[in-house]
C-alpha cells in the first residue's frame, strides 16, 4: 500500500441547492490507505460533499478519482471504478432478505467467479456475524446496527477501493456505535481507503489519520486526527469542552 499515492483529489469544489451554497470551493486530498474524517455541524456541507463525489449532485470545481476526472461519469461506472458509498440512513432494500441485498453489489463486477463472490460472502460475514445468523431475513427487519453494518457490508461487496461513509453512527446506541468504527478500522487496515462524515467527532478523530472541519460549506480547519483532537476551537465546538 502506498501512503504517498494520491487516491482522490477534490479542488475548488462548490455545491449549490438553487441559491443556497452548501459548499463553497473546499479543496482536499486523500492518499492510499488513509481514513479522512469530515467532520463540522448539520448543514456543514459534509454529505454535499460526499453526494458530489459519488456523482448524484451537480457540482462545480474538479473531482479526481486515481487522476482520472470524475466529472460526466454515470454513478453506477464509479462503482465498478471501485468508489462506494454507504450513505446517510443506510439505503438498503427492506423488501429482499441479506443475501440479496449483497448479491445486488455484485451486478456491475466484470468478473463475476462465483468462487470470487463466495469469498467476499465470507469476509463481509466474518466482519459481521449478526448477517451470517439473519442472511434469509428481510432487510426491513433489521434492527437500525444490523442495518448499518448490511449497508457497509454491501458497499465491500462492490470490491471498492475507497468506501464514503455518511453518518455511520447516527441513531445507534453506543456499543453498536464502537463495533462499527472497529470494523472500519479493520476495513481500512485490509487496504481500504475511507472518506468518513461523522456527527460523532470524538470517534471518528480517534480513528482518522486526518480530518477537515467544515463549517458553512468551508474548511475551517485541518490536521492530524491527533492534532483536531487537542484543538481547543474543536474540543469546545465538537468534543463537549
């Protein structure tokens, strides 16, 4: 893995909902095998900025995924390119069961070896023990932790290079909450590269090897996860004093 390589560069990007600004020519980039955390308040620009990425918001400035502009590229192609995302309120289909869910990931894979897939089963099922016991239940049925971790466990059966991760945490209790950065960090530490925005600062810092404060759709402020941590402006805005 190489920490040096550039894996996705966004320059001078600016999303606009009508006449309101939801981001405002932020630049940023990520390098292979980094977890970066955007983190900052409702309204921030941080899911804007995720949407923009994975192609299903209009945006202006430059987006580039391994030096290749991303800009006009179908968002279904930037799947098979090896970009997923597992967006705010987890997006699974309620009315197929685990497995379909998964095997939904599979359909844009060029090569689609059953011994492959089988494999990928396998490794979403030893991160996530809860989905091997309900693989035949419906995804409506979930609770709000097995839904989240079949919504990432759908995004690694895509074979993704790097995973955009909304909200991970948002409305699980705090036990579900730690099993889930674990598995990201797990994920991450398999070869996975991670663009996190997170509400929960104080967890995603701990894991980030960098992180971005936005606030109003600009980057107020960046550094190691370390550094945002023992910030002052962060530990008063974000990590309860």
């Amino acid at each position: 893995m190489n920490r040096d390589s550039i894996v996705l560069a966004v320059q001078d990007l600016t999303v606009s909902y009508g006449n309101i600004k939801a981001v405002r020519g932020i630049s940023f980039e990520i390098r292979e095998g980094e977890i970066v955390t955007l983190i900052g308040a409702n309204g921030a620009g941080k899911s804007s900025t995720l949407r923009a990425i994975s192609g299903v918001v209009p945006y202006a400035g430059r987006i580039s995924y391994q030096g290749q502009e991303l800009r006009n590229i179908p968002a279904d192609r930037l799947v098979a390119m090896g970009i997923a995302q597992v967006p705010e309120g987890r997006g699974i289909f309620g009315n197929l069961t685990v497995m379909e869910n998964l095997k939904l990931a599979t359909w844009q894979r060029k090569a689609k070896r059953a011994t492959e897939i089988a494999q990928d089963y396998r490794r979403v099922f030893d991160l996530f023990p809860r989905l091997k016991e309900r693989m035949n239940q419906l995804g409506g049925t979930l609770s709000g932790g097995e839904q989240q971790m079949l919504a990432v466990g759908r995004a690694l059966m895509s074979r993704s290079k790097i995973l955009l991760l909304d909200e991970p945490s948002m409305g699980l209790a705090p036990v579900l909450v730690r099993d889930i950065f674990r598995v990201l960090t797990e994920i991450n530490q398999a070869g996975i590269t991670v663009l996190l925005v997170e509400q929960n600062a104080n967890m995603a810092l701990r894991v980030a090897s960098r992180g971005y404060v936005l606030e109003t759709g600009t980057i107020a402020l960046s550094g190691t996860g370390q550094e945002l941590m023992g910030n002052p402006k962060v530990k008063e805005a974000y990590l309860g004093g």
